[in-house]
C-alpha cells in the first residue's frame, strides 16, 4: 500500500485516486493546505527492491488546479481545499509478483510520468495570468476591514483560529479552483469582445491607483460596464491600500472621467457591479456637494438591484450608506429592509458592519437588533475581535441591554484579553460603560492588558478608556483599585508623550474621567491644556465638562479659561442650567473673573427652567465672583 504523510501543515482533505499498472497497484491521496496543490520542485528516487517502497517527496509552492488531469496519473475526483503541504508517496510491490524488476521499472516510469505533468503544469502556470472580474471580486477584496472607526466605533485585532488552522466545518466544503484567465462576465445579449478582456486583464493587474488612473484615461472611452466597474473598484482599493489623499486623486482628470463613464452605463452594471461601485464610493469619500448628478444616479441604480444584492453587498453598501451620509433616506431604507430580511445568511463580518453602519445613521431599533442577536449568539466565539464590538457598539448605541449577547462578549473578552488591540479593548469597555452593565472581572482585564498595550492607544481610545473606567467606578472601587491605578499612571504618561491631535470630545471626555476619579498627573494636564486651546468649534457640552473638570482638579489654566471663555460668550445661547452652573463655579473656584463671559451666562439664564441644586451653585457662584446681575436675582 502507500502512504500520504503530512508532517507540518494541516490538512483541508484527502482524496484518494488510483493508478493501475500491470503487476504494480498504487494508491495514494493528496493532502491539502490553504493555497493550491503544490506540484514538485524537489524529489528523490531510492530505487526500491522487493517490498522496499520508493519514496517520492514533494515540497514547492507552485499550484496545480483539479480539472487538470495529466491521464493516466491523476484520474479520478479531486476535493478538498487549496494546497499540499508535504505528499510522500510510497509504492511496492503487490504480493503474489513474480518479478521485481518489472514492479521496478513501472514505479520509476510511474514516477517520471508524475514529475513531467507537475512541472508542465508548472510552465502553464507560470504563462497564464488571472484576470478576475468586477462581478467575481472575492470577499477579501470586496469585504471592508475597519480600521477606520466611527467616533465610538469598536475595532479589534483577532483571536480567531491561527492563519494555518482549519475549521472543521471547513473540512469537506472547500474545494480547488480554476483561477484562469477568464474573461468577464457580461450582461445578456452584450458579448466580450477580445479589447474588454485584455482590459480587465491590465485593470486587474496594477498594483496602484495611478495604474488604474492611467488606462481609465488612456482606454476609458473603450471600456464596458465590466472594466468600469472594476477600474471604479480598484482605484478605490489601491487607494485605501497605498494610503493615498483620496480627495487629491478625486480631483484628477482621469477620476472626473471615470465617474462620467460610470454614470452613463450604470444601467448595464449587475447587482454586484452596483454594490462595488457603491463601496468604492464610500472608500473615496465621495464629495456629494460636488457630485451630486452622480450619487443620485447610484441611488437610484442601486434601490432598483437591492433584492439581488448578497449579503455581503448589502453589508458594503450600508457601511458606504453610513460613511458618505449623503446617500438618499429612501436608499437606507430599502437597504434596511433588505438587511432585516437576509440577516439569517450573514456572516460574521456582515452583521458587524450593518451593526455599525446602522448604528452610526440611528436606524437601529429592537427589531434589528434582536435579528442580529439571534443569529450572532450562536457563533460569537467565532467573531473576530473588530466584529464582536461592533456588535457590543451597536447595542451601547442604541441603548438596548441584550443580556446573553453582552454575556457572551464579557467570557469572549476575558478570556482573549491579551488578543485585544487598543479599539477593542477601549471600545468594549465604552460599550459596557454606556449601559452601566458592571462587570469586575471584564474591566479588570480590559485595563490590565490596556496598561500593557498602552502606546499602540490613539486620543480618541485613550479618552474613550479613561470615561469608562472612570463611569464604571474606577479607583474608588477596592476590586478595580489596581488595575485602574495601573492603567491611569500608563494612560497619563501615554497622553503627556502623545504628538497625535485631540479632538473637542476626546480632551473632554479625557480631563471628565480624571477629574471624577481625582487623579492628577500634571505632564498630562499641562498636555490636555494645549490641546484644548486650539479645540475648533466645541460644544457647550464639551466646553462645560472642561472647565467644571479642571476646575475639580484644582488646575488653573487661566489662560485657557479666557480664551475659551470668549467661545462661552458666544455660545451662551445655547447652555443649559446645569453647563452654566459648571462653568461659573469653575470661573469662581479658579478665581478667572471675565466680566464678558459672566455677562453673557446670566443672561442666558432668563427663562431657563433651573433646579434647586443649579440655582444654588449659581447664586453662590456669582456671589464669590462679586458679581451682580437681575437675571441672578430672579433665579
């Protein structure tokens, strides 16, 4: 008999074939990995005697595909996955042989046979170029990988099975592929011509939006909706990949080119050159004020193809829906339906992203969520990191308390900590945080690994942390003690050497959490006061949390506190009770004592419905200011 034997990689399947020769019976199965049936590039031959096996090895990276059969050598099915790993093939003699020297001479010729067709295989292979149409974009491709988060948007690094490990509920359902060059599918009664393939070809062979660029303005006027819809799709892709200014390339001749071409053959697009189209949109950020003839036009294409959109398609197009937030209300609700309908045939990567993307427009609702709960609970353990808390996100956003998916994301979590990038680990805690879900054990290694991880944190997640440790109990609770103390020195020095820009949310949200906890680090207040003095266009919210919070802190940034204070004087109109009392106090408390700005906020007061605790802190407030106003008076 022989043997198949895999030393090192893991196997997708087997699949045994049969060879038959006179006198010699060899059997022998193929052992597949993760990338395509290598052929040989290195054997040897121990010539055999009887019942001694001749031993044949293989070890390349080349691919061979299933339907190329080399006759007489690899007859019969092959299944399985993509690529072997280690195949040694072992052959001797059957008994009952009357001639060793025959059983020698077939197994060397048997050998040579498989060899040549390897390596023919191999040269074919190595001529032959794939070209993969719009239409067949594979999900890598075509999926949408967050890094790019909304302003709370979880985003997380994966503790899913290792890159070379297989599922068991893969084996027996991958299958080996013939990536040839195929020309593109094409809509019926319009045939290919040989012109449109070759262009698919080079559109789907550069490696760079500029390549991309330069046939669309060279061959633009040639292309069909297949090449269109590619050509839109690649520059979006390169252009993400290569991290260009998307806005420089948006404003190239050849992409105002592209997107006139794109609009006057849309109605030729199929469902799935539409939901390319339209997430390529969404990845250029196309300007709406600018293209607006062009968006409609999209609109209007893709409500008409919605009900042949895979789920995938509909996932890209709501993430495109939430990112341009341009797109038409009639749009977002046909996709919505479509959604709520197909939610069963999502996977995890879909539901994550209509999680978001739906979360980030406010359509979310306890209809959507429940859908999205029943189908995610069963295989959360195989979510990604990223998707699972754009799940958790998702329900935090919309405040909805679902118990077995928070649960469930609690175990995950505290189990994988260490597998948490820093999105993950701040957005998770947010997400627990917002709804007020106290979980000890999940916090106290959040912050743990966080103090860790702590200079991978951007301002926006470093802020973020610090709310929920802070809304969670942090320091002043004996089970978080630690864990919280360690990760408030770790996060303070992290924003003292930050060089990255804060936004208006992230400085106060950051100086809140402290502030509430009474930590003080003064390299980081010193940092969060700059940062806040070239804050552009803060809220009242924002501006009121910074100075009740400094204030608390006993930090006297008085020169911040002036020059934000001439923002206060303008927006005054626009303060509640509550952010007039906080700033005031913090006025009073820091002994800053702008006549404008008190001015401005007891003016603001009239007619505002106050309590009995605002109305105190303001009376007692401008009365250590030694100001007097009729509007204080009244209160």
């Amino acid at each position: 008999g022989l043997k198949c034997v895999n030393r090192s990689w893991p196997i997708h399947a087997t699949a045994p074939c049969e060879v038959r020769a006179p006198r010699v019976h060899v059997r022998f199965a193929l052992l597949f990995g993760r990338s395509g049936f290598t052929t040989a590039s290195k054997y040897k031959f121990v010539p055999p005697r009887r019942f001694r096996p001749l031993h044949f090895e293989v070890d390349s990276e080349t691919m061979l595909y299933s339907n190329v059969i080399v006759p007489g050598v690899l007859a019969g099915p092959v299944a399985g996955g993509v690529g072997v790993a280690d195949l040694k093939i072992q052959a001797v003699q059957v008994p009952g042989s009357s001639a060793a020297a025959a059983s020698y001479w077939v197994d060397i010729l048997f050998v040579f046979a498989i060899a040549a067709g390897y390596l023919l295989v191999k040269t074919l292979r190595e001529r032959s170029s794939v070209a993969t149409a719009a239409e067949a974009v594979t999900s890598k491709e075509a999926h949408i990988a967050h890094d790019e988060a909304p302003a709370r948007s979880p985003s997380v690094d994966s503790w899913r099975r290792g890159a070379n490990e297989v599922s068991p509920a893969a084996v027996g359902q991958s299958r080996l592929t013939f990536r040839s060059s195929a020309k593109p599918r094409q809509r019926p009664g319009r045939a290919a011509t040989e012109q449109h393939w070759k262009l698919n070809q080079q559109l789907c062979a550069a490696t760079t939006a500029e390549q991309v660029l330069q046939l669309v303005g060279e061959c633009g006027g040639q292309m069909n909706e297949v090449n269109l819809s590619t050509a839109i799709h690649r520059i979006a892709k390169w252009s993400k990949s290569q991290q260009l200014d998307v806005s420089e390339v948006r404003a190239t001749p050849q992409w105002r080119k592209l997107l006139r071409l794109v609009q006057s053959r849309l109605s030729d697009f199929t469902a799935q050159g539409v939901s390319n189209t339209v997430w390529a949109i969404g990845t250029m950020r196309v300007d709406y004020t600018v293209d607006a003839e062009f968006l409609d036009a999209v609109n209007d294409i893709a409500k008409v193809k919605i009900m042949e959109f895979t789920p995938q398609a509909l996932a890209n197009t709501a993430w495109a829906c939430a990112t341009l937030r341009m797109l038409r209300t009639d749009l977002l609700t046909e996709v919505r339906r479509a959604c709520l309908a197909s939610v069963a045939a999502f996977n995890p990567q879909d539901l994550a992203n209509i999680s978001w993307a739906f979360g980030s427009l406010g359509m979310l609702d306890t209809e959507f969520l429940d859908g999205v709960a029943q189908v995610a609970l069963p295989m959360l353990g195989a979510f990604k990191p990223a998707e699972m808390s754009n799940i958790t996100w998702a329900f935090a956003t919309a405040g909805y308390y679902k118990r077995e998916i928070f649960d469930r994301v609690a175990q995950v979590a505290i189990e994988n900590a260490q597998a948490l990038n820093s999105k993950a680990l701040a957005n998770i805690a947010w997400s627990f945080a917002t709804l007020e879900v106290r979980n000890d054990e999940l916090l106290t290694n959040l912050l743990r690994v966080s103090a860790i991880k702590i200079r991978w944190f951007s301002p926006l997640e470093l802020a973020n942390l610090v709310w929920s440790c802070a809304r969670c109990g942090g320091s002043s609770r004996p089970s978080l003690k630690a864990s919280s103390d360690r990760f408030l020195e770790a996060a303070a020095v992290a924003i003292t050497r930050s060089s990255d820009r804060f936004s208006p949310d992230d400085v106060s949200n950051a100086v809140w959490g402290f502030a509430t906890l009474q930590y003080y680090h003064a390299g980081c207040m010193a940092h969060l006061t700059e940062a806040a003095m070239h804050l552009e266009d803060p809220s009242p919210q924002v501006l009121s949390t910074i100075f009740w919070a400094f204030a608390t802190l006993g930090h006297k940034p008085s020169a911040l506190f002036v020059s934000l204070g001439e923002t206060v004087a303008m927006k005054a109109n626009q303060f509640d009770i509550d952010q007039i009392a906080s700033v005031v106090w913090a006025l009073s408390v820091t002994g800053v004592r702008e006549p404008a700005v008190l001015e401005a906020l007891a003016n603001a007061t009239k007619g505002l419905e106050s309590n009995v605790a605002s109305r105190a802190t303001l009376k007692a407030a401008f009365a250590r200011l030694s100001f007097e106003h009729e509007a204080v008076v009244q209160l």
